[in-house]
C-alpha cells in the first residue's frame, strides 16, 4: 500500500471533500506498493476560500531510490488537436503538453537551487480516466506516457515507468522526500495516533505559518493569540524544526502532557520538547537533585520545584537559543520569570495561546517586549460544525475551512445514568457512517473520573481506552486498550479526531470556555450529549 502525503484523505473524504483526485488518490493507495510515497495536491482544497498555494502538479509520486514521477490529471472531455491535448476551461483553453512542462521545469529548477550537484530523476504521465485518445501525434507528448480511460492500469503504468522503487530508502531517496515535503507545505501530522507518527504529515495551516515564518524581527519577540483550528501546535513544531534544522538550542514547550507526547513523536532528534513541570523537573534532575514525588500531592511541592530553579545557576548547555510555548494561556503568570532562566539573551522566542481556552483561568503572561499578533481565522472546524458554535456560544472567529462536514446535533438525556447507552448508539452510527472507532473521540466535560463512564471498560460493542494515572519506566502515560478513546477536555486541548462525542453536558459554571475548547476539536461530525432542564445547556437545544 502507497504512503499518502498529506495522509488523511478518508477524513476529507467524510468531511465533504469529493473530487475526481480523491477517487485517484484511493486508487493509488489501493494498487501501488509500500515502496512509492505519493505527495498530492488535493489537500489544498481545503484551504480558504478556494486558493490553491502548490501550481498546477496533482500527483507526484517518489519512489524508494530518489525517482520521481509527476502526474497531470484532466478530468472531462479533452480535445486532440492532432499535435496536442487542450482543455477547456471557462477562461480559455489550456494546452496540457504545455502545463506538463512547465510543471517539470519548475520542479527541476527549485530543486537544483535547493541541492547543488544532485540530479533530480524525473519523468511525467498525464492521466484522463474521462477520455479515451484516438489520434494524438504530438511531437512534445509521448503516448506511452498517457493513461486514458481505455487503459484502466494507471498503478501498471507507474510501475513500468519507475521500475520496482528500490528496497530501502536511501540518502538521496530521503534528499528528494524533504524536497516535495517542503514544496507542499507539509508537516509531520502531530494529531495522528503517536503509533502511526512515522509516515503522517498535513498541511500547513493557511495564512499563520506563512506570516510568521516570513517576520523579521531580531530577535524574534512574537505573542500570537490565536483562535482554535488556526494551527498553533502545527506552527509551534514548524518553528521547532526551522531551529533544529540551524542547528541552534531549541525548546518547544507546552502545559499539556497528551500533547506533548504528540509533539515529541513529530518532532525532529536534536531539540528538546517538554511539559512545563516536565522541563523544570528534568533541570533539578540534571543539576544532581533528587525529587521526592511522593510528595507531589503537597501543595507545596511545585512551588518548590520552581524556586529551586530559580536558584541554580543555569549552564550553557540549558540556554536555548530558540523557546517556543504552546498553550500559552495555561501558564501562571509568575512562571515567565522562571522560564527566562532557560532563554539565551538573544534567544527567539514565539508565544502561542488563546485566552478562549483558558480552562485553568490564570492571568495574562507578563511578555515585555513582545509584538502581538492576532489569528482569528479557524482551518479545522468545518462550516456546519462552526456555524454551529458561532450560534449557541457567540464567539467570534473567522471560518476558513471551506469543507461541510457532518455537522453538529445534540442528543438529550433526563439522568447521567442514560449515557453509556446513548454513547453505544451514538458510536454505531458514526461508525455505519464510515467512521473507523479510532477516529471517535468521547470528551468528558466533567473528567472521566466524574463521567457518567467512569469505569466502564465498555459501551455497547465497542471497548473504551483511558489513562488511569500510571505510568511506564520512561515516564509514558499507559492507557487502557479499547477501540475508542474516552479522554477529559483538559487533556484533549491542543488535540483533534474526526469525530468527537462530547458528554456529560451538565455544568454548573456558565462559563463557555470549556464548551468551546471541546467543539472546536472535531474536524468532520460533533454530537453532543446535554442535560435537558438546566439553564446552562438551554442554548444547545434551541
């Protein structure tokens, strides 16, 4: 089975996204081996608006020894001139020879300005499933690279054109891979199960990473407030792996611990991405103090923690020329002061939060100096969900995803103890709907300790998975093993799932906060389950 780049055409898939691309895309997966990575640009149909940022090269396939193959599709009827193929378009006709070439003499010239002395193996193959060719004889396209609808073996064609794709990749092929991994604007997906980190990546998202990436400002001071879905987690690992890759001191660090176990499996070897209390923590370790944890339940334990940093003395070595915070909303105000210890003097420093999900309801970071920066434009809720949360919530931000999904709907129930049968049934039909179980998360308003399914192993047919609070000798949080994940809003913040069931809708704070934080995290279905009677919930059911 081929590796997609982006990864999850399922998703976009159940989320409204259906184009001729994504059936080839399948095809692809399908029939090709495990030897062929194919970049595709059918991902930027979700970018807002419409805009497509990658030119006009659908499908590039690489192969295992650093081959590359570029591949045009034209959907519809195509008209042969005798010495061309040409599509028409609502603008005009287009000679496809024509964006053939130029697609492969951009490749060819971006990647020999990129990596001086290496050539780049390249070939094309332009695929019509709509149009059988009758008389082409065009001197500029080869027929036998030319797959029509009278074909029906576009994977045959591929092979025969690549050859095998080699056994192993080597340097070159790993050279080649980063190459269209940069030209697509593709990231490690942090938001995949951790066990499947190895071959997921997605898009960057929309116009952040480019803003950010593109300031000059030394050095770099930026606190950018930015609303759920707006890719803060995704732009925080980019930043970390910018710095890696020049080899400065990087640090990425975040509040949650689920997150920070996502980011570390994306992130590149060679910087360091830790929990706040984590980082203080592995410092005293470092400096030859031993922790007691078995006093971490007094609450005078972390405050020690923190003022025994303060009062080292910071090596070189722990000096980072480069801090990334994520979740920046979640830090007390009086840890700044304690994390400045760990930046160099001339350290870039890039803070992301969004005072919207500030669960802990601490204070403002005190960041003297800092430039601000506003994102309010959300890439991962689709519209139904958001127009959804913009109704019942009233917060403000811009939808930038142009895709459906499946909407949002809110079920009733009069007595907690009604929801695991409401949860079984719930998750049958996301599932009868094409949903995996994996892809359902269930989000607990209340915490799974306090949750109507706490301690439950099981809904219906399907076995649920939760952390119980132990941990593996390396520190690994260990969960339960099941089918689906039942998780707690505050350890799923910073995370998404295609489908996310939220339960335990009962509160007694009318603060929206956590509401929000928990509905922004689904990207194609939200389903709610909502206490009937308290004025609290009254919104969801109007």
């Amino acid at each position: 089975m081929a590796y997609l780049v982006p990864s999850d055409i399922s998703t976009l898939a159940l989320a409204g996204a259906h184009s001729p691309e994504l059936t080839t895309l399948a095809l692809l997966k399908r029939t090709l081996g495990a030897a062929y990575t194919v970049f595709h640009g059918v991902h930027w149909s979700r970018a807002h608006r419409g805009y497509m940022a990658f030119g006009e090269i659908d499908f590039v396939v690489v192969d295992q020894t650093g081959r590359v193959l570029v591949i045009e599709q034209k959907n519809g009827p195509l008209e042969e001139t005798g010495d061309d193929l040409v599509k028409h378009y609502p603008d005009g006709a287009k000679s496809v020879g024509d964006q053939v070439r130029r697609s492969l003499e951009g490749v060819r010239e971006k990647f020999k300005r990129q990596h001086r002395g290496h050539r780049l193996r390249i070939d094309y193959l332009i695929y019509c499933p709509d149009h059988r060719i009758a008389r082409l004889s065009a001197a500029g396209i080869d027929r036998e690279r030319i797959v029509d609808a009278g074909d029906g073996d576009l994977a045959g064609r591929i092979e025969a054109l690549m050859g095998p794709g080699g056994a192993a990749p080597g340097d070159e092929a790993e050279r080649v891979l980063a190459f269209f991994r940069q030209t697509f604007e593709v990231v490690p997906d942090i938001h995949a199960h951790v066990a499947a980190q190895g071959r997921a990546f997605t898009r960057l998202s929309g116009g952040l990473a480019g803003v950010i990436e593109h300031i000059e400002m030394t050095p770099l001071r930026l606190r950018v407030r930015g609303t759920a879905g707006c890719g803060k987690s995704v732009v925080a690992l980019a930043a970390h792996r910018r710095a890696v890759a020049a080899g400065r001191r990087a640090l990425l660090v975040c509040f949650n611990r689920p997150l920070k176990e996502s980011l570390a499996a994306a992130a590149p070897p060679g910087g360091l991405v830790e929990t706040w209390h984590g980082l203080c923590i592995r410092f005293l370790e470092d400096c030859g103090h031993r922790i007691r944890f078995e006093a971490v339940r007094d609450p005078s334990f972390w405050p020690g923690v923190f003022d025994g940093v303060l009062a080292e003395a910071v090596p070189e070595r722990w000096r980072f020329d480069s801090v990334v915070v994520d979740e920046g909303q979640d830090f007390e105000p009086d840890w700044v002061e304690t994390l400045q210890v760990f930046w160099a003097p001339d350290a870039d420093v890039l803070w992301l939060e969004d005072p919207e999900q500030n669960l802990r309801r601490t204070g403002p970071a005190p960041l003297e100096g800092f430039v601000g920066f506003r994102a309010d434009a959300n890439y991962r809720t689709p519209a139904t969900i958001a127009r959804f949360i913009q109704r019942v919530l009233g917060v403000a931000f811009e939808c930038a995803n142009d895709l459906p999904g499946l909407g949002a709907q809110v079920f009733g129930y009069d007595e907690p103890g009604e929801q695991p049968a409401l949860v079984a049934t719930r998750i049958t039909e996301l599932v009868r709907r094409g949903f995996d179980p994996a892809d359902v998360v269930v989000l607990s308003l209340m915490g799974t300790r306090h949750s109507a399914l706490s301690g439950l192993d099981r809904v219906g047919a399907f076995t649920l998975s939760r952390f119980e609070g132990d941990y593996d000798a390396h520190g690994n949080q260990i969960r339960t093993a099941g089918q689906v994940r039942l998780e707690s809003i505050q350890r799923f913040k910073g995370q998404q799932a295609p489908a996310v069931l939220l339960v335990d809708v009962d509160p007694s704070d009318p603060d929206d906060r956590a509401l929000f934080t928990a509905m922004t995290r689904p990207t194609v279905r939200l389903e709610i389950l909502a206490r009937r009677g308290n004025p609290a919930t009254a919104a969801l059911f109007s």
